[in-house]
C-alpha cells in the first residue's frame, strides 16, 4: 500500500476543517504510514503523530483524548496492527476516555476489528473501517452500539490517481439525527419498586414486570416514539445510587456507570453538591451523581417539606382554659388581685383629703392601722370608707361580669373602675369567643410548619430524619415514635399514606427544590433526542397529568381511612371542621373547678374551725351542750 494512496483516503474520509484536529497513531506495522504522517502534516498543520510501539502510551493517549478546546472535533487514526488496536480500544473503554467529540477512522481487515470495536465502546462512539480490499480499492464501513458493519461505500485510488467519491451515507452522521430512531432496540433501565413514579410486579416465578406509574407513562411514551422497547433491571441493593468517598457508586446508578443499564428512571434527583451524613460515629461523604452520569433536563420539580405524625386532638376536659395561655392566666390572676387594694388606696385617699378640707366637720372617726375583731383583719374601717376586702371582692365580681356594689363618690374611683369595666369586657368577650371556638371545633396539638418550628419542637422531644439512604420504609418511623421526617413533598405524602395511612401532617413551609431527571451514562450521545421528548412532554402537561393521575389512585385506596379519622391529617375535610354539640367531655373543667372551689371551701371551714376552738373552747362546748 502506497503512502501516497493512503495519504490520499483519509484526506478524502475526514476532509479536516478549521475546528478539527488530527492524531495519527501507528505502530510501524503498515505500510505507507511513513508517507501518510509526513503528507498530512504538510497539508493539515493541526495534526499530532503518536507512536504505538512497543506499547501505546497510555498518558499520552489520556491527553490526546481529554485536551480539547471550544467546538473541537478530534478525529482519532489509528494505524496499527490488530493486537495494538484492540489494546488501544480496551484502555479507552476501561478509563471511560470516549467521547462524542471524538470520531475514530481504523485501518484494518473488516473481520478481526469489527466486533472487538463494537463490544468495548461506549454508545455513540463512532468508528469507521478502511477495510482493503487490494492495493487499490478500499471497502468503507461504519460501527457503532448495537449495530453491525454498515458499508456506506468504496474508495478506488492508485498512485498519482484521484480516487472516485462514491460513498452512499455520510461516514460520520449526526448523532442527534440518529438516535431519533433507536430501529426497534431493546434498551435496560435500572429501576427499583417505587409507585408511582416506577411501580413494579414480582412474579411467583422471580420475574420482575412493570405495573404502573409516572415513570412508566414517560418511559412508554419515549418508546413509542423513538421506537425501542425496555426491559426493567432491579440493583442487588435495590439502592437509588450515591457515589461514596472511595469512589463506588451504588443502587440505580451504578449499573448505569458500570453500563448494565442504558439508564435509569425513578424519581432519581439531580444531586449537584457534595453532601455527607454521619451514622455509627463516622462521616459518609456522598459525591454528586453528576461527577459520574449525564442527567437529562427535568421533566419534575419537587420541593422539600417536613412531614410529621399528625396531631392528636387536646384532650377537652380542660377547654375551659385553653383561649388564654399559662402566662395570661397568672397576669390576669395577679391583676384582679391588685385592683381591689388599688381601689381601696385611691378611696383612701380621696377619703382622707375629703375630711381633711372639710372644715364643716368637727370631729372625725379614724383607725390606724390593722384591727382585729373576732379573728378577722380589717384595713382602716372608717365611716363611708367601704374595706379592701370588699374591693377584692367586687373587682372579682367585675371580671366575671356580674356587676359592682360599690358606689363610686370620686371621680377617682370612678376612673379606676371606668378602665376596669372596659378591661373586663374586652377580656371577657374575647375568652367567650375563643372559648366557643375551642368547644365547638376540634382543637389539635402543635405542628410542625416550617423549620423555626422544628427546632422548637426538640424540646417536645421531636427528632429530625434525614433520608441518607434510598428506602422509603423510612416513613414507618412518623409512625412508630415522635419523629419529623425531611423529604420531598410528594414522595413523602404518597409514601405516607402507603405505609401509615393519613396519620400524617406535612409542613406548609417549602424548601431546597430538586428534580428528577433521566440518568444517563456520561457522554451518551442519545440524551439530546430524550431532553427534546420530555420538554414535549411536560409542555403539553402530561406529566402534570400523569402524577394527579396517580396520586388520585392512592386518595382513592385512603379514602375510607381518612372518613374515619378527619381531621387527624393535614388536609381536614369540612366534615370534620363542622361544629358539633356540647357534651360532657367538653365542660369537664367547669365541673373541676367547682370541686375545687367546693374543697377550697370545706378546707377553710376546717382551719376556721380550729381557729376559733383553739382560741375560744368554751364556745364550742357551749354551742354543743346547747344543741344537745
């Protein structure tokens, strides 16, 4: 084979432009390859000589294939007998160095090369054959994935001749081009039992079937079409897939990166951050996914919430102290216990300027300090001044909007009981509103609606899960213990009502959005024609569609459990908010304070009682001998 004529094929086959560069590889074992190198640099100036002997160089290879620049296309002309070519190809396979930049033109007879190429490159990777048929004619063929030798032409040429163009389909086609068609292919996803994103079916017989679900809508209709079909893989950790810090990549993902599947499909997040968790005393690092697959655009955007066991309903027989909390409670107390001396001091000394200044009156009635009659402690009983005793008690009488005895003769005291009526009847027509409102309508704990109240709820004992791996039997633990469980919105809902029925509540408050996206292997040359699919998809609203078509049937599966229980959800019916009538349960703390005040009573008899028989015996025994 002359130089020349070879030097003259691949100008014809790779017609190099402005954005390309050539990187001729060869091990001495052709002929012409001398000529060949020495023609194309003279005529191409991008051109780079690499020599494959004894070994190819594997550094030299990486940067060859890893080096690029904006819009270049790199064409790879490997020269080399058929051991060196296989060994090239299987470095390239084992260090993931294909790339949809990089177009392959081998030289070599068409049956020792073809399937070796086709079975250690990546999907997309381009390759095309010179098979020689003599000295002058030339066979040229293309291979690529899951499709054998296409011949797309010959080439004549002898020395000094011009060869004839006679290729019938482009050596290199547009690979958006052709992917829109995958000719019936039979693709593996990597999927787990997840509905209704990827709902699965196992058989008696260990087969695994697709049921149901969003995922499985989009994965028929991609099919459909760009004419494949599908077959479903489950991972032996039945993992979605993380990247750990020694670099394995578990669940879904990894038998996408170790190409056991085509991709994968199931509410998988597009993780674009280093993440890490800490179990069992040790910090796991989580890498992102996209260090190690190419993810589609998203075809769903969920947001992140809090979903906690749901609230239970306060226990009712103490309503009659929930409008006010513990602290109004004791001001209020501490307030109608200080009106009354209040009131008294401001009689006082409206008392006392009134006898001072009084110059009508001669004589005048005063008590100094504390008298005792009979036991009892009276503050300055004087004539027309009433005693605090009586002040305590008409504030209280007040409060409870029964009116005050006491006449009013100053405008002092006026205006202290003036701002009292109006105090009590604001509180008062508040309690009663807020009172009815709790005894008529269920009344549920505290919940959790954004962070700030995850953090305040620690102190109820609350924990906080984070789902560091990829089980969704997570969910079990809202139920099992006080547990608020941090996930995405849907999901969590969905898995909810699944696993623990609608004793769930899920947090108003939204947070960290992520989405879901189709994982595919880095440099996958189809994912251009699946992005333009799911952008149809989710602007015509089917996937919007697909998910209430689904989240309706598990409503549906629920929906008796949650006529049993309203309320105890974060979506309560009307039903349930509906004012219903009064019972016992309802007015039980009326009940307990009446006893407590009738105890009160009985206790202060009692201290009264031995009060006066261990001040007075004879007037006890008096007053026996006399009954009897």
């Amino acid at each position: 084979m002359e130089g020349v004529i070879l030097s003259s094929l691949v100008l014809f086959l790779l017609q190099p432009s402005q954005h390309t560069e050539v990187i001729i590889i060869h091990d001495y074992t052709l002929p012409g390859v001398k000529e060949l190198a020495e023609s194309f640099s003279e005529r191409w100036a991008a051109t780079t000589i690499l020599t494959a002997t004894p070994a190819p160089d594997l550094s030299q290879l990486l940067v060859a294939l890893t080096s690029f620049h904006t819009n270049d296309l790199r064409y790879m002309v490997l020269l080399c007998s058929a051991n060196t070519t296989w060994t090239v190809f299987d470095m390239v396979s084992r260090y993931n160095l294909e790339s949809r930049r990089v177009r392959w033109l081998v030289l070599g007879e068409e049956g020792k090369l073809s399937d070796p190429i086709i079975h250690n490159i990546r999907e997309g990777s381009l390759v095309g054959l010179i098979a020689p048929v003599n000295s002058y004619l030339f066979k040229i063929l293309l291979s690529f994935v899951n499709q054998e030798n296409q011949e797309v032409g010959v080439w004549r040429g002898r020395s000094g001749e011009k060869g004839k163009n006679s290729l019938d389909h482009p050596l290199f086609p547009d690979l958006v081009n052709l992917y829109r068609n995958f000719q019936g292919r039979q693709l593996v996803v990597s999927t787990v039992e997840n509905w209704p994103f990827f709902g699965l079916k196992y058989l008696k017989n260990g087969t695994v079937v697709i049921d149901s679900g969003i995922d499985i809508n989009i994965m028929n209709n991609l099919g459909f079409y760009l004419n494949f079909t599908y077959q479903v893989q489950v991972p032996a950790d039945h993992q979605w897939g993380a990247v750990l810090e020694d670099g394995t990549v578990t669940g879904m993902v990894g038998e996408v990166v170790a190409r056991r599947a085509h991709f994968t499909i199931n509410q998988l997040s597009i993780t674009g951050n280093h993440t890490c968790s800490e179990t069992h005393a040790r910090i796991i690092h989580h890498y992102s996914r996209e260090t190690v697959v190419d993810f589609s655009q998203p075809y769903f955007t969920d947001s992140t919430t809090i979903t906690s066991k749901a609230p239970e309903e306060k226990n009712r027989s103490l309503a009659v102290f929930y409008p006010f909390s513990p602290i109004l409670w004791i001001i209020l107390a501490l307030v109608t216990l200080l009106m009354g001396p209040l009131g008294y001091l401001f009689s006082r000394v409206h008392h006392q300027l009134t006898q001072t200044f009084d110059s009508t009156h001669n004589e005048r009635s005063r008590n100094v300090g504390p008298s005792f009659d009979s036991g009892r402690i009276k503050w300055g009983s004087e004539p027309g001044l009433r005693g605090v005793e009586m002040f305590c008690f008409n504030m209280f009488r007040t409060i409870i909007i029964q009116g005050n005895l006491l006449p009013a003769s100053s405008w002092p005291l006026r205006l202290v009981f003036f701002s009292w009526y109006a105090f009590c009847v604001i509180m008062y027509a508040v309690y009663a509103g807020t009172l009815t409102a709790y005894l008529t309508k269920p009344s549920f704990d505290e919940v959790i609606d954004s962070l700030e109240d995850l953090l305040a709820a620690r102190d109820r004992g609350v924990v906080a899960v984070v789902l560091t791996g990829s089980s969704n039997e997570n969910m079990l633990k809202i139920a099992e213990k006080n547990t608020a469980f941090i996930s995405e919105r849907m999901g969590s809902q969905i898995n909810a009502l699944r696993y623990i029925g609608d004793g769930f509540y899920q947090a108003r408050d939204n947070f960290l959005p992520q989405s879901y996206g189709i994982a595919c292997p880095s440099g996958a040359p189809y994912i251009s024609t699946l992005n333009l699919m799911l952008g149809r998809m989710v602007q015509a609203g089917l996937v919007g569609k697909w998910s209430k078509d689904e989240v309706a049937k598990i409503k549906q599966i629920s929906d008796q459990g949650e006529k049993e229980s309203q309320g105890k959800s974060g979506n309560v019916g009307q039903d349930g908010l509906a004012a219903k009538p009064l019972a016992l349960d309802h007015l039980q703390g009326a009940f307990y304070i009446l006893g407590c005040g009738a105890l009160l009573a009985a206790n202060v008899l009692l201290v009264e009682a031995f009060g006066y028989s261990s001040s007075c015996p004879h007037f006890i025994n008096h007053h026996v001998s006399k009954s009897c």
